[in-house]
C-alpha cells in the first residue's frame, strides 16, 4: 500500500534576476500567442494561504516573493502576511510605485510590510 506524501511548494524570495526571468517569458508568451493571455487565478489576491504551502517558512512573511500563481503573466510578486493565526497572501506590481520606488526600494518594502 503506497502512502500519500503531501507535496512541498517551494517559496522562493523575488530578485532582480526572478523578474527578469518573467519578463522573458511574458515577452516570449507574446511572441508565441500574438497577445498576452487573460489571468486566471488559483489564488485571489487577500485570501488565506492553500495547505499546500504549509510550514511557511517565517524569516519570509512580509518578504517580496516571486508569484506563486503560474496562471498570472503580468509583472507582480506576492506578499504573505499574518493575521489571526492566518496566513494570507497579497499582490503588487513589479514596476516602480510612483515610477520610482522599485520593489526593492526601502520605503515601498517598508509600506508594504
């Protein structure tokens, strides 16, 4: 009799190089299908972490993370905050906020925590 292993989603920290990465591949998208294809979440934006990315590692809440949704073409990272014991996971865009705080810049890191 097989036992079920539960299925580990690994969480990785989004970088400049994890944002070029989904910059080629919007661009290759686009050059594939002519046009960038509607989103379609798994996830909504404010909902509460799926089981399938339990334990959440902690030195990563508040932390810019590369999209976690594969359906989402656009130029955003997620954000995983708690509340209530809850996990819950939120998107912002990749380009620069005021066309000048990029996501890694101080004060748009310190808003968004």
């Amino acid at each position: 009799r097989a036992s079920k292993s539960k299925v580990k989603v690994q969480v990785r920290p989004f970088t400049k190089q994890s944002l070029d990465k989904h910059e080629s591949r919007s661009a290759q998208i686009v050059k594939d299908y002519g046009f960038q294809p509607k989103r379609k979440l798994s996830v909504e934006d404010g909902s509460v972490l799926p089981c399938k990315y339990e334990p959440f590692p902690s030195h990563l809440y508040g932390k810019p993370l590369e999209e976690i949704d594969n359906f989402i073409y656009e130029e955003t990272f997620c954000v995983v905050s708690k509340r209530f014991r809850k996990k819950y996971i939120h998107r912002f865009t990749a380009t620069p906020s005021f066309f000048y705080f990029s996501p890694w810049n101080t004060v748009r890191r310190t808003c968004i925590f």
